[in-house]
C-alpha cells in the first residue's frame, strides 16, 4: 500500500521559528516491509533522524526563518501481509514472571486509567476468564457493544474514563480503555499507532480518503495484536508506524513555536493499494 500522510500548522500570526518532531515514517516489522519512505518538510528546515526508546523511527526537525504555515508529507509505500492466528499461550499464573520485563507497559498513565465504574461491569468477565487471552478479547469485545465511534466526539486530551462516561470515542479511546482494563488485570500491553485502509476490501489503484488509526497488542507469551474499535486482528490493511505506552509516546507530528497568536492543525491521508 501507498500512504500519503500530509500535515501541519498555519499559523494565525506568523511564527517567528519552530521545533518539531514527526514520527510519521512506517516500521519494517515481522508482518510489514516499508520498500520506500520519505519525509518533506515546508519550509526547509535543519533535520536529524533517529530511533526513539520504543523503536519508532523519528525526524526531529527545526525552522529558524518566519513562516505563516509549515507542512509535513510523508510519503510510504509498505508491503503489508496477513497476521497468522495465534493461539492464547500464557496463564494467569504465567504473568507474575514478566511483571519486571514489561512494567513500563503496565503503567496505569492519566491516559489508559480505567474508569472504577468499568471494572465494576467487567468483573464478571473477568472472574470467568480462563487465561488472560480470553480476558483480553472478551473486554474489548465488551468496550466494542458499550462504546459508541463517534467522529469528532472526543478530543486527543479525552482520556480513557473520559471516554467511557461518555460512551462515545474513536480509536485513540478504545485503543487507551482497552489497554487500561488489561493493565489493572496485570497484562502487559502497549498502544499501536499507523493507518487503516477504510474499506475491507481495496480495489487496486483507487486511492481513498483515509485517516491515522490506533490499536492494541498484549503479551501472549508473544505480542498479540488486536483492534478494539473494529473488533478485528490487525491484518493487511493496517500499517504501523509507532509503538509504545499510550498516544503520548507516538503523536505523528508535535513541538513547539514561537508566535503571539495561535494555530490551527491540518491533516489529510491518502491510501492506496497497489497490487
């Protein structure tokens, strides 16, 4: 698949500079293979490339000179395949031994805390489970009839609780309520960002309006994706780009600016599948 990704700010008042990191380009994982990427940038600015602690690919970038806008476009195309089924592995007497090895993926954050409420209607769920693998997916599955999608019903500061005193979210909210009701039963889990084509079924070389997309993967004795807000395993039409604890750890594009006015966000994907 061709990704498209562009983005950015304009600037109400001009910005007099600007300090920006994106992490926009694809990762070569087991299940994906990135044949071509590139970043640019408007306008040009002084750059460097680096992996960050989870292993997402960085570009930290700086422009000096005034400017009313500054664009991002990235531009990918990954080989993407089918994630084989894997079978639920680890016991619940099985996860005391990785508590250590993954901590940083149980950190209960502001942004995946569950809300008490929550945990109150899974308890049943949860008391029934024979193995965290079960657990994993009858709560999403759960989150998934509870929670409505709803475009523009949250923001990127809603958090989890937010999200399910509403009822209402989209993927960055089931993906943090799901990983807030794994982490409090102990399950190592972390946040999985990247692209979803929207259709199940691609047609070869229309290019199609899309958007950035969020989901999960828990520790099976393996990691073991899964994406709450469509109730399906991630698969040839999702693309990762980043990984880590929860959105914080992965924003596509973030920094600071130097204006005495504001600023307003623009973003626009496009993808298409190519063969």
């Amino acid at each position: 698949m061709r990704i498209r990704h562009t983005t950015g700010y304009h600037y109400e008042r001009g910005a007099a500079a600007s300090f920006n990191e994106a992490r926009m380009t694809p990762m070569t994982t087991s299940e994906q293979y990135v044949l071509r990427s590139r970043l640019e940038i408007s306008p040009a600015p002084w750059s460097y490339e680096y992996r960050d602690y989870w292993g997402t690919s960085v570009t930290s970038f700086e422009v000096h000179d005034p400017h009313t806008d500054l664009t991002v476009v990235a531009t990918s195309t990954v080989e993407t395949q089918d994630v084989p089924v894997k079978p639920h592995a680890v016991a619940w007497d099985d996860l005391p031994a990785v508590q250590d090895d993954y901590c940083e993926f149980l950190e209960l954050s502001s942004w995946v805390a569950p809300s008490p409420a929550l945990l109150t209607a899974l308890a049943d769920i949860r008391a029934s489970a024979a193995t965290p693998g079960e657990y994993a997916l009858a709560a999403a599955g759960f989150l998934h009839d509870q929670v409505a999608y709803v475009r523009g019903s949250t923001e990127v500061t809603t958090t989890a609780a937010d999200a399910w005193d509403s009822k209402n979210g989209v993927c960055q909210d089931f993906a943090h309520l799901t990983l807030g009701v794994l982490r409090e039963a102990r399950i190592p889990a972390r946040y999985v960002s990247g692209y979803l084509h929207p259709s199940p079924d691609p047609v070869i070389g229309e290019a199609t309006a899309g958007e950035s997309h969020a989901w999960i993967e828990w520790w099976d004795g393996e990691w073991v994706g899964w994406d709450p807000t469509n109730a399906i395993a991630p698969g040839p039409r999702h693309v990762v780009v980043a990984k880590g604890r929860d959105y914080g750890d992965s924003p596509p594009l973030r920094g600071i600016f130097s204006t005495s006015g504001g600023s307003e966000l623009f973003v626009a994907v496009e993808i298409t599948r190519l063969r």
